[in-house]
C-alpha cells in the first residue's frame, strides 16, 4: 500500500494471499475499496488451496511456471486493454 500511496498506478497488481503484514484478502479488499485503486485488476496466488476464497481477478495455485503466469498477466492486461479502466479519482 505505501507504494500506491507515491502516486504510481500499476496496470495490474500480482499477489500471495499469505503474506506477513497484510493478507492478500486484505489487499484486495482494500485496493476494491478504493477509489482511486478499485479498478486496478489483482490477481492472487498460494500454495494452498484457497480457489474457493479466491478474490481478486484471477487466482494461481503455486508452484507458478512463468510461462503460466506471463500467459495470466498478459491475457489479463489484453481484457483490460478491450475494457479500459477509468481513470483515477482527483484528489
């Protein structure tokens, strides 16, 4: 989140759902929650199983080949290329 808050805006944002200092549940709640962020496509990822409480845009089951991944990314990045994200809220 401290990254965010420079004013960079990533096109999509990859991460683990068990991480130290946030869950990626909490993340993806927070990001979804956002207006200036809630647009930004979140696609999560675990070594468990946790595809029934996925959240986010799209879930990957570790271990992740790259090549899955690349092919995850760039087929989620093309979606949002058809469907562009509004922009960020002023302010």
């Amino acid at each position: 989140m401290k990254l965010l808050e420079t004013g960079e805006r990533p096109s999509l944002i990859c991460c683990d759902l068990m991480m130290p200092v946030m869950s990626g549940w909490e993340l993806v709640e927070t990001l979804k929650r956002s207006d200036a962020y809630g647009k930004i496509p979140v696609i999560t990822w675990s070594g468990d199983d946790f595809s029934e409480d996925a959240v986010g845009d799209g879930f990957l089951r570790k271990p992740v080949s790259p090549q899955k991944l690349l092919r995850v990314v760039r087929n989620r990045l093309s979606a949002e290329e058809r469907e562009p994200l509004s922009p960020p809220a002023a302010g």
